[in-house]
C-alpha cells in the first residue's frame, strides 16, 4: 500500500506554493520533512490528509485516490496529529473524545470500548482519561490526540510540529510511541523544526524548497543538526515582578507555591520545567488573567491594584498560540487595532 503524489500542484492566488510534485513514501517508513518556516510543509500535510479538493493531480493513500473517499472513511486512512492539539478537541474528557471519534467512524458498537482501552494503555493517558482536557497541560493534550489517532488505527499519520510545545521528556516519549506505530505498519510523515533524535528515527529526510520536496543525504543531514552551546547565568537580585507567598491552583488541584520569587530586572529570563507544572498558568497569573493567591508586585507596586489597562501597557503577554491574540484578518487591521488600544 503506497502513499504517493502524482503531478501535484497547488497555487494560493497568484503563488505557486507546490509545482508538480512527484514523490512516494514507502510503506510503514518513517519521514522527516524539513525546510524554512513559510516554505509550505504544512500546506503539504494538508494536501496528503485531502483538505485541500481543488488541487492539480492525484494523492494516493494506501492505495486510494484521497478525494474519491468521503470524509469518514478518509479519516481510517488518514490521521492528522496538530501542533495545537486543542484544535482537534471536540469532547470534555479524553474518553469521551475517542468514544466520540469511533462513533462518527461508525465503528460496530461492541467493538469501541475495547479500542478505545488499547488506546488509552497504548500512549500511557489512564491517569487523566477520564479529566476534563482543558484542564490537561500541552504535553498531556497531544498524548491525548495521539490516542485518537492510535484508536482510528490510520495507516497514514501526519504530524505537523506537534512537539513545539511539550518538553523534552513528552517528546521523547511520543517518539517512542511513533516508532512503535511504524513497527505496526503505519507510515508517517513529521513536519519538525527541532531535528535532534531524529537521526536515528527517520528511515528519510526530505528537504522542501522552491516548491519541490527531495530527498538528503545522511551527511547532509548531519551538517543540519544543532550544535551544544554553553550559557552563564546571573541570580537576580532584584527583579521587576516580585511574587510573595503566591499560590496557584487549577480548580482544586494546586500546580504550586512560592514563598518569594524575584525576577531579573533586565535581559532575558528563562523559565524551565515539565509540561503540567504551570509555567503558562504563572505567566497568566503574572499579567492578571488568571486568579492566584498572595501577593505578586511590579516595581513594587501590588498588580491586583494597578488598573488593567495601564498594566497592560508595562507588562505583554505573547501566547503559546499566537492565533488566539488576533481579533482581525489582516496585519496591518491588528497592528492599527493594537496602537488604538494602547491609548499612547
């Protein structure tokens, strides 16, 4: 069963982003494609997994023309795993999530409780199946959109940077995981900025650029992969936000507490740890857009007694999602709706 393009291309307006392609994946192999930001892999996904109709030429998967197969069908051949897995949610838990998915397969009743099990003990999630998936941290979340994609058991799964925002213990572990689906016969294709341990994952590396996708070499990928580099760190002793005696909770549950902390009065801070231990939650409490307990102060002024809109032009927020910031269509409509906003 062969996963292939034949004569594919595909234009946005006047731009050319794919000119006809031609390549083919070997069956149950596993790809890397790389190449700049905006070259257009995850347009390629897109067109692999059949989103866009109105292309030029033919994708074939597992031996299927992908746009003679209607949606629900299509989805046993294609599993699309995204880089915000929030986007594939449509349920409350992760159970119900893969109860929901199997249904709109129109999977046989009795057979769906037992895939969804396998699924669940597959990725290793039995631990918070059954909790609320907003509540889940971005590691926890894509371990939860791999069990879907395992429980619809696709023969082609596509990955379009679905470890930017996990750690390095998530990722490694999903790896992992994806290796073991590879053993079982699928075949994947990952679209990775971060190129480390893929060197002995990758059965190919491709590389796109002007509009064509080829295969590299092993020493040209070897010459690709990041290098170790050294950092001198400085502890502040003073800081812009100082937190004392803070404490935060998601519902009942406390992610953690702090008896004082001060953060650097300039430069860049870098702020580690494991998906799940609140590192998001703390800069929202940060910038007020989630509660918290104690006392968090800005040039030794308490933040819950700052007006909001002054604090906010001290104190920004950029999103682990960009997409959830933007109120327009355009860049230049937000920039203009920004500079409004900021009442300079």
């Amino acid at each position: 069963m062969t996963t292939s393009l034949c004569h594919v291309s595909l234009s946005y307006g006047d731009k050319k982003v794919i000119n006809d392609l031609n390549i083919e994946f070997q069956d149950a192999s596993f790809n890397l494609l790389i190449g700049p930001s905006g070259i257009g892999k995850s347009t390629f996904l897109r067109i692999l997994a059949g989103f866009y109709p109105q292309i030029e030429g033919k994708v074939i998967v597992a031996d299927n023309a992908i746009d003679s197969l209607p949606a629900n069908l299509r989805a046993r051949y294609v599993g699309f795993l995204f880089q915000d897995p929030n986007t594939q949610f449509a349920m409350t838990t992760a159970f119900e999530e893969l109860v929901f998915t199997l249904e709109n397969l129109q999977i046989p009743r009795n057979e769906i409780r037992e895939r969804v099990q396998k699924a669940i003990d597959f990725v290793g999630i039995n631990q918070f199946s059954n909790s609320k998936i907003n509540s889940l941290s971005g590691g926890e979340k894509q371990k939860v959109a791999l069990a879907v994609i395992v429980a619809m058991e696709s023969k082609l799964l596509l990955l379009d940077e679905p470890f930017a925002n996990i750690d390095q213990a998530s990722r490694e572990y999903l790896l992992k995981k994806l290796k073991q689906l590879q053993a079982s016969g699928t075949t994947i294709i990952v679209v990775d900025h971060d190129l480390s341990a893929y060197e002995k994952l990758a059965d190919q590396v491709w590389l796109m650029a002007d509009r064509k996708i080829e295969p590299i070499s092993e020493e040209e990928f070897k010459k690709r992969l990041p290098t170790h580099q050294s950092f001198d760190f400085a502890i502040p002793k003073k800081g812009r936000l100082v937190c004392d005696d803070v404490t935060i909770k998601v519902g009942d549950r406390k992610l953690f507490s702090v008896n004082h902390l001060s953060l650097a009065e300039s430069g860049i801070t870098l702020l580690t740890g494991d998906n799940g231990t609140g590192k998001s939650t703390f800069f929202s409490a940060l910038t007020r857009l989630k509660d918290y307990e104690g006392k968090i102060a800005y040039i030794g002024k308490d933040i819950s007694k700052l007006k909001i809109p002054r604090y906010m032009k001290e104190v920004a927020l950029v999103f682990q999602n960009s997409e959830k910031q933007y109120l327009r269509m355009t860049v230049s409509e937000e920039l203009a709706l920004s500079l409004e906003q900021t009442r300079h």
